[in-house]
C-alpha cells in the first residue's frame, strides 16, 4: 500500500470471512472452478453502516463513477 501511494484502506479476504458476511460468494465461478467473491460496490457510512451497494452477478459490471457519486450525494 505504502509503495503504490494508496490512501484509502484495501481489504484482503483470503479466508472468505468478509465475503460470505455480505453474502458476496460466487460458489465455484472462477476460471479454476474455485469460490470467488462477486464484482460489489459499497457506500458505507463513518459508523460503518452500509449506506448503498451495488452487487452484479458479473465481473465485467461495475458501477459509473455518476452513479456513486449520485448515491453519496442522495445520503447527505
């Protein structure tokens, strides 16, 4: 993190633990067959309440950066 100059926190998951928590596994879907997590999007709040999220079934989808910025403006 510090060598790439990352400003915001990065989660790592290696033992699944976040991921099944907000329901986020993809049983077997990687390329390999193994479990991976699916493509998520979250707004969450400085309580650490979850705000918004995005959650899509494929990997190429993501959220527009207008529609997150849309979101966090719908918050205030």
């Amino acid at each position: 993190m510090k060598k790439t100059g990352y400003t915001f926190p990065l989660l790592s998951d290696p033992d699944t633990e976040t991921i099944r928590r907000y329901d986020l596994l993809h049983k077997g879907e990687s390329p390999g067959g193994h479990d991976i997590a699916r493509p998520a999007e979250f707004l969450v709040d400085r309580n650490s309440i979850v705000r918004w999220r995005n959650l899509t079934e494929d990997l190429r989808i993501r959220a527009r950066p207008e529609q997150m910025l849309e979101a966090a403006r719908s918050l205030r």
